[in-house]
C-alpha cells in the first residue's frame, strides 16, 4: 500500500500540479488510514484488500475519536482520490471509497465584506502605522517600510483578481503584463487562465517594483528571481506567510473581521456578481471548474440582500 500511495503522491506533484499544502494534505490522511489498518505486529495490507466495509469501519474509528465532520469527510474525500487513481492504475479493480456516503455537513454561506468595507480598508492601508519598537534599529526601520509596500500590494491584488493564496504566491515575473494589466496563472488541475486587475493593484503593483529589487538582493538563492512577492530575505513567499500579512493588516487596523486571503477571493466575486457581472464570467475568473462552486457567491448576494431588506423596509 505505502507504493501505492507514494505513487499517487508522485502523481499529485507531476501531473495534477496540486500545491505543497494539498500534497501535506493528502500524505497526512492516507499515512493516518494506513496506520489505521496496520497496527503493530500486523503483516501489511493490500490495497486491493480495502472494500466499503473497511473504509466505513475507519469513519466510525474517526467519530470515535471526536473528529469534526468536516475532517472525516476531507479524508473520505482523499481516500476515494486514492482509489480512484489506483483503479485507473489497475490496483484495484473498482474504487470502494464511492460506496460510502460522505458525513452530512451544515451548509455554509461564506461570510462577505461589503464593497464599501472592503475599500475603506484598502485605502486605509495608506495611513497605516506599524508599532514602533522601543529600540528600533535602521534595518528594522527599513524592513518596515519595505514590507508595508509589498503587503499593500498583496492586498490589492488579492481583491483586484480573486486569486487563490497559492496561485499569489506561484506568479513569477513572465506572469505579469504590468503595461496591459494582466495575470497568467496556473491554477488547481494545472489549467491556465489570464486575469486582470484594475488601477488601485496596478499602482501599489508599481510602488512596490522597486522594493522586490531591493528584497532580491537579500537572496542568496538565485532560483528565487523569478518570484513576484518576496520574503524579507528575498526568498518566495509562502501561503502562511501571506496569511499572517492579512491577519497583521487586520490588526493594525483595529477591525473585528475575520479576514483571511480566501475572504478577498469571496468578496471578489461577490462584488462583481453584485455590480452584473456574469456568473459564467465570474466562473471563468476564479478558475472554477464547476459552476455550483460558484454560484454559493450568489447565495452570499441574496443573504445580504436580505440583511439590508429587514433593515431598511419599514414594515419588515
């Protein structure tokens, strides 16, 4: 089974172009599923052992354990990955995982900033005061003003495209028609798409050209050139590294949202939806390949539709 799976790994990685978390993702569940059924002193298992059976025994280990719905049915989801690949593969000769019903979830609208919340916390960012330590010294100081440059720029650009955190992260410098104001971005399944953004990403985009140059020379990894976005040792960027730039902006900001680089890919698309852009368009853009993914950004619409409704109608 461990071939199998370093197998399916290898195929992630190669073929389906699946990020470094997804593939930590994946690893983690299927390491814990095979576990699960070699326990110590236990000769090893096939993979063309594994039927329905097998698979809902381990569900019910997992609700034993107290583990959320939504964990248990992320792994069912990895399992049934797994053996669909190995059935293409010829392992097994069908994949057992589709017989088991995935754990019944909530259904959850995501949670979307209003366009004017969203633009009066952009345009913030401009007057935005990092903490003063007590004794700063002048790398500090200019690492500070450095980074404010290249986290504006971050933001804007998250919400001026929708792009996922990982595909930020993967833009290189032949990514980028900075003149016609255009992404190429290499999304999940390794499938291209080209994305505009407007004129408030394309002017913090600019101001902060200069100081990715600046940041560059602070690499000692000359592979790290082609990266957009810089760490301040120069090298690329991570998605938890971009995350803490949205929770930090948060904070200095002193607002109460749970925001997150996923909440300004949400607000992208709920804002074009509200404003009367296509759905398909909308589509098109945020790379889904699925139009019901899409359309839960309709739902988000019609829920604050709704809020302003019984807010403002005199007899609601």
């Amino acid at each position: 089974m461990k071939a199998a799976i370093e197998k399916f790994l290898a195929y992630l990685r190669s073929v389906r172009n699946a990020s470094a978390h997804t593939l930590r993702n994946y690893a983690s569940d299927l390491q814990q599923f095979h576990t699960y059924l070699t326990p110590p002193d236990s000769p090893p298992i096939k993979v063309a052992d594994i039927d329905h059976r097998v698979i809902r025994e381990y569900l019910g280990h997992l609700h034993d354990q107290k583990l959320q719905k939504s964990s248990m049915a992320r792994k069912l989801a990895t399992l049934r990955s797994f053996l669909k690949f190995c059935a293409r593969e010829g392992i097994v000769r069908e994949n057992a995982a589709r017989l088991v019903a995935t754990p019944k979830l909530p259904k959850r609208v995501p949670s979307i900033l209003s366009a004017e919340e969203m633009n009066e916390f952009l345009d913030g960012l401009a007057q935005v005061q990092r903490p003063k330590a007590k004794r700063p010294s002048a790398q500090a100081a200019q690492d500070a003003a450095l980074l404010l440059q290249r986290d504006r720029a971050i933001l804007e650009l998250l919400y001026a495209s929708g792009l996922r955190v990982s595909e930020l992260t993967g833009l290189n410098i032949d990514d980028v028609d900075r003149k016609e104001r255009m992404l190429r971005v290499i999304g999940k399944g390794n499938k291209e798409r080209i994305i505009p953004y407007g004129s408030k990403a394309e002017e913090a985009f600019e101001r902060y050209w200069p100081i990715r140059g600046k940041l560059l020379t602070r690499s000692r990894n000359s592979g790290d050139g082609r990266a957009v976005f810089l760490s301040h040792e120069g090298r690329r960027m991570g998605n938890r590294s971009v995350s803490r730039v949205v929770k930090k902006y948060v904070r200095l900001m002193n607002v109460s949202w749970d925001l997150h680089p996923h909440s300004l890919r949400h607000a992208f698309a709920s804002h074009l939806l509200a404003d009367g852009a296509d759905l398909r368009a909308i589509q098109e853009l945020l790379g889904h390949s699925s139009l019901s993914t899409t359309q839960r950004y309709t739902h988000a619409s019609i829920r604050q539709l709704m809020e302003v409704y019984d807010k403002a109608h005199p007899h609601a």
